[in-house]
C-alpha cells in the first residue's frame, strides 16, 4: 500500500512536469518527483531485524549498510542544488519575459 502512495507521488510529479507550462510549477513538480524517488529508494532499502552499526553490548547481529544512508543524503544535497540552481535560471529569464509561462517565452524569443 505504502508503495502505491510513493508510485503516485513520482506520477503525480511526473505529470506536473509534462502539463504546467508555468516554469516555477515544473521545478516544484520535479522536486515532488525526486521526493518520490528518494521515498521509494528508502522505503525497499528499509529492512527488518537489521541493527545499526554503532558499538554497543548488544549480540551481533545483521547490521545495516550505512551506504544507502550515504547514497540518500548525497542526492538530497544535489536535488536542492539543482532545484536552487533552476529557479536562479527562472529568476533570470523573469527580468526579460512578463510572464513565466513556456509557451509565452518560446513566443517571444522566437524569430
């Protein structure tokens, strides 16, 4: 059921990017897509009876891989990077253009 919901938000995502021609509302919906993928990648590397790799009395046991850990922050870091790094180009392209909207823009730019 949990899958479901992470597969509807990466379509919902998906279709925001295809059907807003408002530029500020595609990197919204890019940034729900990538939530939906980063949610998917923890929700299958989510496992039972795994322990953390912290030193302790506990028995050892099956313990976690720290690497997905790593692998989740890092495309975090680089989706906020990017998605800082598109609303820059959108804050550009709004001192030339009155509007934000695609199809507008490729009108005016158009010889």
């Amino acid at each position: 059921m949990l899958e479901a919901f992470v597969f509807a938000t990466i379509f919902c995502g998906f279709l925001g990017i295809i059907l807003k021609k408002n530029l500020v509302m595609k990197i919204i919906s890019m940034d729900v897509m990538s939530t939906g993928v980063i949610a998917y990648y923890v929700l299958i590397a989510s496992r039972d009876g795994l322990f953390t790799p912290i030193i302790s009395d506990a028995a050892n046991g099956a313990y976690a891989d720290p690497v997905p850990q790593a692998v989740i922050l890092t495309g975090i870091v680089i989706g906020f990077s990017i998605q800082c790094l598109m609303l820059v180009g959108v804050m550009k392209l709004a001192r030339d253009n009155p509007t934000l909207e695609s199809n507008e823009i490729e009108k005016s730019n158009t010889p």
